[in-house]
C-alpha cells in the first residue's frame, strides 16, 4: 500500500523561499488532540465508504433484487464521485475553509449513507453511493484503513441498512465537532483575517501559551508565500520538475491500477469464489490491512520511503499475478 504525503503549499518557486524556523516549545493542550480527533474521524469516514461494498454485496442484491451489472455500478460509483470531490476540494477548502471544506463533506457522505439507508432500488442506492463518494474526495493512511477494516469486520455481523448507519457515526461526530474546534489558523493568515488568526492558533496552543514567536513565522511565510509567482499547471511540465511529477503520479497510478479498489469493493465474493469462507476471509483481509499499514507507519521514517515502495510494490505485483491466474483458471 503506497503512502503518499500532499501539502497545499506550491511546489513551483519553492526553491525561493526562505527556511521557516518551527517553535518547538510550546504546550499540547486538549484542544489540538481533540482537533485531531474530530479531523480524522473524515479519514475513518473514508475507509468506511471503501469498505462498505463488499460484505453487503450478497444482502443488498437479495433485499433488492439487484442483477449483478447493478450492483457493480453500485460498487463503482463510489470511485467517481470521489474523484468529482479531489477535484473540487482545493477549492472549496481555500474558498470556506478547511473546517468548511470538512463541513461540505460531511452534508454529502450524511446524505448519502440516509440515501442508502432507505432505498428500495438500485437508483436511490447509487444516488447515496455516488453522494458519499463526493464526501469522501474532499477528505483527503490510518485511519483510513481502520475505517476500511471496520466496516469489513462489522459487515459480517449487521445487515446492510445497520452497516450504514456505522457509516453515519464518524460523519455525525466530525460534523458536530467542527462546531468546537478553531479554523485554521495558516488559512485565516492567508485570508488576512489577522485578529481571528492569533485567536484560532492561542485556542490550539493554549491560553497560557506563548505564541508570538509563532504567528510571526506564519504571517512571515504567508507573505513570502505571497510573492510568488502564481503557478501554473504547464509549470510542473518543466524538466527541473517533471521527475518528481513522475514518481509522485506513477506512484497514484500504479496504487489504483493495481486492482485494490477491486478487490477491497469485492473481496466477501472473491474469497466465496476461491471457496474461502467469506466472513472469516474478510476479516482476516481488515486485521492484515491494519497491521501492515500500522507497521509501515512505523518503519516510514527509519527504513525510508523507497525500500517500503518497493517491498509494497512487490506484495501488489504478487498478489495481481495470483488473483489473474486465479480467475483464468477459473474461467477455463
């Protein structure tokens, strides 16, 4: 499973910018973990939309009398909205905020697990699908596959309308918690929103906390940030860039043309075909997900990002070679 790091911060014209010296002194009051709480309750949200397809699939074509080409729309369209959501979520969150961006995914992946709730046939269901597909682009690796894990595993045990209600749970408690936590604070600098800038970072910081030091190295950056040239698509196109551009695409490409989508919105039928029970293979699949992403989370910063690629890539390489042949055989 490949791990990849985003930052909102452009890379054309970063080589002007000058080294910002971070404050490390400062406390980590209650208000940043429960931040970070609220904030990756998107990513569990996340995982559970991937996962949700593939331990319902026999009860939602029984319930629903649903052919298979149905529910493989149902299935898929998940992939479609989320890609409509990573497009249009840069500029939702510099437009209303990150805490807004967050709020607009949580409306729709809200809407869409009541859509699929109470549906009564494949229209409605895609219509939910796709809508938390949406949500789930704008929330852009833990949590995420916990998320995944936990709807396999509870999958196996609840029927399809409770495991959507499951679903509901993160977005619910995301929703309600951004109504506690600040904005943040590099967006309303950016913003020029001086006054509730400091305000937002003292909350984070504590009251108690110094945070001059702080807000100067932001409103600092922001303003270098500023003065940059604004870059342009065909920008990241030149030579100087177009490595990195490479590995990091290729990497994006590699990850989903590898199948995982595939075998995750499909695996309780999978491990039913290589006749596996498919209950126990499913949460064999969310328990194996969890310690290998755990333990390269783990390994990222000592071991380096390369010789987890390419183990990675190896373990993808491997299994897309043994599912093939798996389903050839099959078939002949």
């Amino acid at each position: 499973m490949f791990i990849i790091l985003r930052r909102r911060e452009p890379l054309i014209g970063e080589k002007n910018k000058q080294p910002v010296n971070e404050t490390k002194d400062y406390h980590h009051p209650w208000m940043v973990y429960f931040t970070t709480f609220i904030v990756v309750c998107g990513s569990f949200e996340f995982g559970v939309c991937v996962g949700y397809s593939s331990p319902t699939q026999d009860a939602i074509r029984k319930d629903l009398s649903l052919s298979l080409a149905e529910y493989s729309l149902f299935g898929s369209i998940l992939t479609f909205g989320a890609m409509i959501g990573a497009k249009t979520s840069g500029p939702i969150a510099d437009l209303v905020g990150r805490k807004g961006a967050m709020r607009v995914s949580s409306a729709f992946c809200i809407a869409g697990w009541l859509v699929i709730y109470f549906s009564k046939g494949p229209v409605s269901l895609d219509i939910g699908r796709l809508a938390t597909g949406y949500g789930m682009g704008v929330f852009s690796y833990f949590m995420i596959v916990i998320g995944g894990s936990t709807a396999f595993i509870f999958g196996t045990i609840l029927s399809w309308r409770a495991l959507s209600i499951i679903g509901l749970i993160p977005t619910v408690v995301l929703l309600l918690g951004l109504f506690f936590i600040p904005e943040s604070p590099r967006w309303l600098a950016k913003r020029g929103l001086t006054k509730d800038f400091v305000a937002a970072l003292q909350i984070l910081r504590g009251k108690d906390a110094d945070i001059s030091q702080e807000a100067k190295e932001i409103q600092d950056y922001i303003t270098s940030l500023e003065k940059l040239a604004k870059p342009k698509v065909l920008d990241l196109f030149q030579k100087r860039y177009l490595r990195s551009l490479t590995i990091g695409v290729g990497l994006m490409v590699c990850q989903q043309f590898g199948g995982i989508n595939g075998v995750g919105f499909y695996a309780s039928s999978i491990f039913d075909l290589a006749g596996f029970p498919s209950a126990t293979g499913t949460i064999l699949f969310a328990i194996l997900q969890i310690v290998i992403t755990g333990v390269g989370a783990a390994l990222i910063d000592k071991a380096g990002r390369k010789p987890l690629l390419l183990v990675s890539g190896s373990g993808l390489v491997t299994g897309s070679i043994f599912t093939a042949v798996a389903f050839y055989l099959k078939v002949l």
